[in-house]
C-alpha cells in the first residue's frame, strides 16, 4: 500500500490518483532534485487546486515514512475546501448578506483554530485562505477551533489580492484589521457584505490588501498594551456585525 494512516499518501502513482480523484490535499511535498516530468499534468492540476508544493531534503522523507515514496508525498487536509466563486453566488442565491473573513498570514495553528470557532459561532459565511504562508488545517487546528472547521466552509486561493477583487465585483466591502487605523470599528457599517481581514501577529495585513481596502479600522485598547491577540481581535470584530446585523444564533 502506499498510504500510511489516513493523513498521508505517497508514490508517483497514489498521489497523482488521488489529486485526480479531488481528494482534498493540503500540501505536496517533492524530494530536492524531483523532476517534474515525472508526473505530467500534475503540478497543474495542484495549481487548479491551489495545493502548494514544496521541495524538500530527502531526510524529511525518510521520517515520514520508511516506505517506498519515490521522491513525493501527498499531506491529506483535515478538512474539505470549498470554491470561493460557488461559496459567493451561492449565498447572494440565499438571500443572505455574506460576512466572510480572509486570513492573511495566520501561521500559529492554534490562532487558525481560535478564529474559526469564533467566525463559526458567530455565524459568519466562511474563512479565505491563501494557498502559501497559513497554518496548516490539521488535527491540532481542528481541535482547537472545536469542530468549526469541519462545518465552517474554508475556501483556499492562490492569491488573496484576486480574491479581494473578485469580492469587490460582487459588491462585498473589503474590511482590513489594523491596530494603526484612524476607523474605530464600531463606527464602519457592517449591514452590508463583508469581508475581514486579520493579518499576522508580526507584519499585521499585507500593503498590498491594504491598499485595495475599502476600509481600515481598529479596534480601541484602554490599557497599556496596544494591541489585542489576533483571535482575540478577530471574536470582537465579528461580533460587531452580530450587534449591527441583530442578529442571534
């Protein structure tokens, strides 16, 4: 066989069959000096799929598995994703006002974890992820979101700028968290559709989705400290729009 447990596939042949069967895939590992004409059509098949690919020191395969991995390795995801251009026309189609959230550089698994419960509880549509720089969804993320992220839909993209153009196209305000902002949160109309962004612990929302914000807002400290834990943050913000919206779970 060339699965070992439920979380890992490997070999030439067992990858590329499960890429192509759609199971969901969180990332692609490739032994240093992989040649990629050995697996034609599949690397664009992991690009359709927004699957990041990484090459990799055979050391780190040898402790993966002892088997016979022919230089590639599938990581398994904990969790299905979900087309961004299905989630979105399909909640307009519902009559609903969507409230998305997009993850911009969350690596600590457990602050992944912590804003999905959050983004779950309080009823938002889904979590954006970007393909590359975020926390794996594995068993510790699941764990610590409490199941969210097995019912909240998460929609991994290639690139999150895109993303946030796509969402502007279809009338959905772009919202970015920053600590710097002049906006104080609670004085930004979320009775609309929206999507926030919340940016790493370290760098904070990228310039880029900054800039094609429409707007950049904060949240308002009393104490010393200036600033809020990122999932600490992400809870009040999306309970902003549970107070605007009235809306209860």
């Amino acid at each position: 066989m060339a699965k070992s447990g439920p979380k890992l596939i490997y070999g030439i042949h067992p990858v590329k069959e499960a890429v192509m069967a759609g199971i969901p895939v969180e990332k692609v590992l490739l032994r240093k000096g992989f040649r990629l004409g050995q697996v034609p059509g599949l690397i664009q098949q992991l690009r359709q799929q927004n699957v990041p690919v990484q090459f990799v020191p055979v050391e780190k395969f040898s402790r993966l598995t002892g088997g016979n991995h022919q230089g590639i390795i599938a990581l398994l995801s904990e969790t299905e994703y979900t087309e961004l251009d299905r989630l979105v026309p399909r909640l307009f189609e519902e009559g609903r006002l969507p409230a998305l959230a997009m993850l911009d550089g969350i690596t600590d698994v457990r602050n992944f974890g912590a804003i999905a419960r959050s983004a779950e509880c309080a009823g938002l549509d889904g979590l954006i992820v970007p393909a590359k720089g975020t926390a794996q969804i594995n068993a510790e993320a699941i764990r610590t979101s409490s199941g969210a992220l097995h019912s909240l839909p998460v929609c991994r993209v290639g690139n999150l700028n895109d993303a946030a153009g796509y969402m502007h196209e279809c009338g959905i305000q772009i919202i970015a968290a920053s600590e710097k902002a002049s906006d104080v949160i609670w004085e930004v109309d979320l009775r609309q559709p929206v999507a926030i962004v919340m940016g790493s612990e370290d760098t904070g929302v990228s310039a880029g989705l900054l800039k094609i914000s429409d707007r950049i807002v904060r949240i308002p400290v009393a104490g010393k400290i200036q600033s809020l834990n990122v999932s600490a943050a992400a809870s009040v913000i999306f309970y902003e729009i549970v107070r605007q919206r009235g809306r209860e779970r």
